[in-house]
C-alpha cells in the first residue's frame, strides 16, 4: 500500500474516531438535559386566557372597599370570574393587607390585573429602578393569586413625563420592562406580563410622546421586546375630551386598541392578547356639574353600543372602564357610583345588564392526603370505612359543590372509593371519612386515588395494593366454671374503632374453649378492631384487636354466667330470669356442660 493510501486509511480513522466521539457527547449531553428536566421544581407556565370560557368584562378599582361592588357589576347576567384592575404601590407593601385583598378576590371570582405603581416626588412618579424588580417579584410571589395567570402590568403611560420621572425615556422604560419581566419569571412562569398602556392621544414635544415613537424607540433599543411581554395592554380612551363618539375609530379613538394592534404588525408575528385596562367616557355628574360633558344617560349607551360592537373582537381578553368609585377631583366625572351615596349612575346599571358567560380560568388545583387512601393490605371483596385528612396545598378553594368528586383507578372493575369531599380553602386541611371497595379478586394492584373536577383528575395518592383472601380468627375462651367449655349458639361482633357494628356473626360452635370464625371480610389487617364474644347467660367479653393477613390468634378473659336475662349485663333483673330456670339447667351452666 503506497503511503497516500496508508495516510488516507489513517485519515479515515481518525475521522471516524472524531465522529463517533463527537456523536457519544451528544448523546450524554441530551441524556444529561433529560434527566435535568425531571430535577427541576414545579413550575406553572402560563396559559392562554381565551383557550378558557373567559368572562372579559371589568372594572377598575382604586379602592380595594369597592371590591364587592365590582363583583356585582362584572358577574352579574350569568358571569363569573370578571376583571378587576387595581393599583399597588411601592410604599404599600403590606402583606397581611394584600394576602386578605387577594383572599376576597378568590372569594368574589374576580381575576386582578395588578398595575405596579411608585411613589410621588416633585410632582411626578419616580423612575422604578432594575434593582427593584426582585423586591417586588418576592412580594408579589407571596401573594395567593386566586387563578393560574398571575397578571402584571408594568407601571402606567411612560409616554408621559409625570409618569416617568418628569423625563421621557423609552429605551429606559424598555430595559425596566426586561428586569421586571426577569424577575418576575424567575419567581413563577406563571406571572402573565403586560407593558404599561401608552397614551394614545399624546403628542411629541414638552413632557409627552407620540406613542408609535415611543414604540418604536422601545424597539429599536430592546428587539427582543415581545420576548418579555405576554399580551398587549391598551389605553382607549374616547378622545378628545374623553367625550367622542363610540363609533370614532382611530389612534385616540374608543377605538385605539386596534389602531395599536396594526402598529404591533411591524415589530412582531406574534397574535398578542388584548387587555383594555383604561377606557370609559367622562360624564357631566361629578363634584361640579358640567354641561360640556356626556350625560350619565349618554354614558349608558355608549357603554351598551361598544360592548356589542366594537368589543366583539376574539383577541380581547378583558376590558376594564376606568373607574368604579371616585369621590372627588380629578376623576370624579369617570365615577360609575354617586358622589357621597351608595348609589350608582345608569352607566353602571347599563354596565351591569350587559350580557356575560361565566368564566373559567385555569386555576392552579393540588392536594395531598395525610395516608394511604387505600391502605397496603385489604381483603378482597370488602367494603370498609376509611378518614384521612386532606389538604388543600393549591390556590383554588376545593368546594364539594362545583362538580368535585373522589375517585380510583388500577383495580378491577368492582373496586370503588366514594366520600363526601368538605370546603377547603387554600392551605385548610381537614378529616373526612370515605368508603373503599376492595377487588374481587385477590393479587396485587397498583391503584390511584385522585379528584375528578371539570374533566381534570388531581392524583392524591398513588400505591401497590396486596388484595388478600378473607383471614380467619381463632378465639380461646373460659366459660364460667365448666369442664368442658363448649356451646353451639355463640355470637362474634366486630366493631370499628369508631365503634360500628361492623358484622355480626350468630350460632358459632365453642369447641373445648376455641371458636373460630372464617372469611373475615370489611376489615384492613393492621388496623384496630374490637371483637365482642356473646354467649348465652354468660356476660359479655370483649378484646381490641388487629388482625393479620391469614390467622389471628386471641384469648379472652373468663365468661361469668351472670346474664340469664340476656340483657349484656349484670343486674336484678337477671334475679327472676335466673329463678325461672331448672335446677339441673342452672348446675350446668356453672359446673357442666351445655
């Protein structure tokens, strides 16, 4: 072989060598992420709001007293799980305050848009800085949001000086857009993040930006923008004078939001959801009455035409008028509710009779069980009481009325498991008895216990199950004085610790001092029983047991023949019954046999 040849061979091989070492790394590189995969924690990404009933109407609250009302008005006309879209400060971490805040959101199946907000200082909301975006990803992970989506906006109106630090900055807003979006995953994928809504009808110069140049800006500093954002917010407000008409359309219109879904065409591919978080018409009704303003009946009506018109779109996830309850200046005249009265203005009632669905967000259901619900050993074909405790270790209240049920799977077709579930609250933990129905047959089985809640199963408990052929008992016992301590009408009750009559099993023969009773079915070997022994005239003898899988063996104390009335016990009743016995009849029962 000429040296070309030798050196082309030697080539080869190490070309094979290189690829076949190539290829090995390969393949442990995605065995290692594999396995990676399974060790990472839980985690709940979110999920797409429309993919569910989704109620979209909401309300915007300032004050969390007003809750109540909200939930009147977004869940009435057959709704559920309305919007509410609320502001907290970054002076106003108080958790007690918001963990009960966010409770009744739970309760009232209101889903909250939480607008992150700063404080005031020299006239204008400061600039949030990178570093906060931790401090409030902790808190806001503290908090028990009531469905899986936990909703984020990311402070309000950049496009205006007073909102940003007396300073327009859309590069600066868009890396405090990444951190927070960051951060706020880090804590949960759960987190659903939303860019602050733009005024749509500022314009540049001054202390304002047009917002396409805001947008643009934003984009050209970050493009990988909407890699941080899950859905579009918008400000669509009636302009001007927050008085147009409801059929304007347009950049500054009612209808901003679609003039805003064509601009988000140029940036990106991805079909965002739309959250309307600020929208509404001013009314004359405020502190001071002005007639340059829409009447409360105007009102009204524009909220009835632009609900069954304009916001008929299928990528509308919610929209939330601006504003439920003010009581002065400067949003007085936005007030669904009366100045200084329970009241309401008829934009409110317009509102409310709007027709909804009742909405059914994905919420975040997990429980745990303090035992076996099927326990290791059972015997097969029997039918026993069982209590565990349950625990509620997800968000989502567990409400027994709301189509939850208990149920098993791995066993053969006869096995059942059936309870009565209780109300648990997130973190409650509470006892509830259920029955369990063994398999027929016995060998072993690998069976699940979970909760059925709207097509969804929720594992509890998942284990081996030995099914085992009925055990039996052999009791040794004493009868009075007798010889021969034999009868052929004995009675064996077994009780549950909880003190069930569990079976009853009559006319059981005592053969020399040994009664024995088969086929024990409706126990769990293990658990405690009470086993009660009946003999006719002789007192009653009880032993607390545990059975085993095949044969238990007990002795119990002495019978006493003092019981010739059958009544359980001795007393003078048992004078006369004993009277009425023949001689022979009572020297047996003491000295002889039956």
């Amino acid at each position: 072989m000429s040296r070309p040849a030798k050196r082309d061979k030697a080539n080869g091989k190490i070309w094979w060598t290189l690829t076949l070492l190539f290829m090995s790394k390969f393949i442990f590189l995605i065995i290692c992420l594999v396995f990676l995969s399974f060790l990472t924690k839980d985690v709940f990404a979110i999920v797409d709001p429309l993919a569910h009933p989704n109620n979209q109407y909401g309300i915007h609250v300032i004050d969390e007293n007003d809750l109540a009302s909200a939930a009147s008005l977004v869940n009435s006309t057959g709704g559920d799980w309305g919007y509410v879209t609320i502001v907290i400060r970054d002076d106003d971490f108080k958790l007690s305050k918001w963990k009960e805040i966010f409770t009744r959101f739970r309760k009232l199946h209101l889903i909250p848009l939480v607008r992150l907000a700063t404080h005031v200082e020299d006239g204008a909301w400061t600039i949030p800085k990178s570093g906060d975006a931790f401090r409030w990803a902790e808190f806001l992970s503290q908090m028990p949001w009531p469905v899986m989506n936990r909703y984020v906006i990311l402070f309000n109106e950049p496009n205006h000086a007073a909102e940003w630090g007396n300073t327009i900055d859309p590069e600066g807003y868009s890396e405090i857009v990444q951190k927070f979006s960051e951060s706020l995953r880090k804590t949960s994928d759960s987190f659903f993040i939303l860019p602050a809504g733009l005024d749509m009808s500022a314009h540049s110069g001054g202390n304002t930006l047009d917002a396409a140049k805001f947008l643009q800006r934003m984009y050209v500093h970050t493009p990988s923008l909407f890699s941080s954002i899950d859905g579009w917010n918008s400000h669509s407000y009636p302009n001007p004078g927050f008085s147009a008409s409801v059929w304007s359309r347009g950049k500054g219109t009612i209808g901003s939001f679609l003039f805003e879904d064509e601009l988000l065409k140029q940036y990106t591919q991805k079909k965002l959801p739309l959250f309307i978080t600020e929208t509404g018409w001013m009314h004359s009704n405020g502190k001071y009455f002005d007639r340059n303003l829409l009447s409360p009946e105007q009102v009204a009506l524009n909220f009835q035409t632009a609900a069954t018109t304009l916001w008929n779109r299928e990528n509308i996830v919610a929209v939330t008028p601006f504003l439920l309850n003010y009581q002065d200046a400067p949003f007085d005249h936005f007030s669904f509710q009366k100045l200084g009265s329970s009241e309401f203005y008829p934009h409110y009632y317009a509102y409310k009779d709007l027709s909804k669905i009742a909405g059914s967000p994905a919420r975040f259901y997990r429980f745990e069980v303090s035992d076996r619900v099927f326990p290791h050993e059972i015997v097969e074909g029997s039918t026993f009481e069982r209590e565990v405790k349950l625990k509620n270790i997800g968000d989502a209240e567990l409400d027994p009325h709301d189509s939850f049920s208990l149920a098993s799977s791995g066993g053969d077709n006869t096995t059942t498991l059936k309870g009565t579930l209780p109300y648990l609250d997130p973190g409650e933990q509470k006892s509830f008895p259920y029955t369990v129905h063994a398999p027929e047959k016995a060998g072993q089985y690998l069976i699940k216990s979970y909760l059925h809640h709207a097509g969804e199963e929720y594992l509890i408990d998942s284990g081996k199950v030995v099914v085992i052929p009925p055990p039996s008992v052999n009791i040794s016992l004493s009868l009075g004085w007798r010889r021969d301590p034999s009868e052929k009408n004995a009675t064996v009750l077994l009780y549950s610790k909880n003190h069930i009559l569990l079976s009853k099993y009559e006319n059981i023969s005592i053969e020399h001092g040994t009664l024995k009773v088969a086929s024990l079915k409706d126990i769990v070997p293990g658990d405690e029983y009470r086993v009660v022994v009946l003999v006719p005239y002789y007192l009653p003898r009880q032993a607390i047991v545990k059975f085993t899988g095949d044969i238990t063996n007990i002795s119990m104390k002495r019978h006493f023949p003092f019981d010739f009335n059958g009544d359980g016990k001795l007393s003078l009743q048992d004078i006369p019954a004993l009277l009425q016995e023949k001689p022979h009849t009572i020297i047996g029962r003491f000295i002889g046999s039956n």
